[in-house]
C-alpha cells in the first residue's frame, strides 16, 4: 500500500518529534481508511474538488456526443447507431458497401473514405494527466465474400479462403487497442482501452482494415459479392487526474 507523510525528511535535516508524530498519525490514518476515492489522502480534498461536474453535448446532425467533465474524472463519448442516431431501423445498416470495389487491405482505412456522414464520428477533448481507459463498440456484419451464379433454384456458390477484418482504436493516430482478426459473420464487439496520458490534445479514432481475397472459380459464375455492413459504432473514454 502506499502511503504518504505529512512533512517530508531530507538527509542530514533536524529530527523532529512532532513531524514524527504528524507523519506516524498519518500513515495510521490511511491504513484507518481514510483515502478518498483516487486513494489519496482527505486531507488533500478542497472545496475546487467538490465543485458539481459540468455537462456538454457534442452532438452533430449524424452523431450523438456528450462531455462530462468533473473534478476527478471526465468522461466523453460519441456514437453512431441504427435507429439512435439517424438511422431507419434495426435491420438496415448505416453503410453497405462493396469491397471488391477498392483495395481496403492496404491497411487501416477511416470510415469517412466510405461514407462522409462519419466525418464528426471521432472523439476529440483536453485530456489533464493520467490515465485513460474506456472502450469501443462496433455492430456489424462482415459479409457474404462470394462467386454465386444467377442459375436458380440452385445457384453455384465458392467461398473465399482467408477472408477476415480487423478494427482498431487510434489515439493520436497511435493503435491502442484492436480485435484481431474476425471471419465473416455478424457481430458486435466491445473491445476495452487503458493508456496513460499527460495534459495535453486527445484524438480517438476508430479505423478498420480487410482482407479480401479473390473467390475461388467455378464453372458459369457470373457474380462475385463481397460486402461489408455497419450497424453501429460508438467511442468512450474515461480520463482520471492524477
């Protein structure tokens, strides 16, 4: 556990009773309990800190955003999700697009190079020294990578080998956190995040990649399908000051 002394000892300084006194009542008090909840001592709270936290919508016409900023902790978020934020219904994804239609395996691709609504999707504050921690969230449906022919009622169908996606959570555009690799299927995965950070610019930025390998041949195939839908998305994060 650590402690901490009410008045500080430097070599050769004069030994004094009451500042061992004062250090030993101390230290008997915050192993009493008597930390706050940053586990320092309660000594150290003042009237600043019991100040009420102050809260701001970042909300855009596409995305819905909050920031809640305390003395101790602050918290934002932003989101984009189905029928939350803009969208029709649970069944129809924000974005469903094609991904023969470009080379996403390049390496890790914005989703505002897809669909521009996603522009304000990104959460941005003045971070104070510590650490942050939160989590991010996406819905969606990693697709039907395949050659499938028009004849009915039984059409021709080829799977793809080695077909996967990744998404991955950029702080400052550094990779913090990331899901690995995900094989076609729909899912929503919440991925969580701890970094320390000093007093300074946040930017937090949700980026994806894919492999789309070529579909194997078959005899009187005439199209080939390789799509990807996103349901939802959202970004939130924790900053507690040290």
């Amino acid at each position: 556990m650590k402690v901490f002394t009410q008045v500080g000892q430097k070599d050769l300084d004069q030994v004094k009773p009451e500042n061992i006194n004062d250090n030993t009542r101390q230290v008997v008090g915050e192993y009493n309990g008597k930390l706050d909840g940053q586990n320092f001592p309660v000594a150290t709270v003042d009237k600043l800190k019991m100040a009420p936290p102050t809260l701001t919508s970042t909300s855009t016409a596409n995305v819905n955003g909050f920031s809640h900023v305390g003395q101790t902790q602050d918290y934002h978020r932003v989101r984009r999700w189905r029928v939350l934020d803009n969208g029709t219904d649970i069944h129809t994804p924000l974005i469903n697009f094609d991904l023969q239609t470009n080379s996403w395996s390049s390496g890790w691709n914005n989703l505002t190079e897809i669909d521009s609504t996603f522009n304000d999707f990104v959460l941005e504050f003045e971070a104070e020294s510590g650490t942050l921690s939160g989590c991010f969230d996406v819905n969606f449906r990693h697709g039907v990578d395949r050659i499938q022919s028009g004849v009915s009622p039984n059409p021709i169908v080829s799977w793809s080998i080695n077909w996967w996606a990744r998404w991955g959570l950029f702080c400052n555009d550094v990779l913090i956190a990331e899901t690995g690799r995900i094989y076609p299927r729909l899912l929503n995965v919440s991925i969580p995040f701890k970094i320390f950070v000093g007093s300074q610019p946040v930017r937090l930025e949700l980026k994806w990649q894919a492999i789309d390998t070529t579909a194997e041949q078959e005899y009187s195939v005439t199209t080939h399908k390789s799509s990807m839908e996103i349901y939802g998305a959202s970004i939130w994060a924790c900053n507690t000051k040290r």
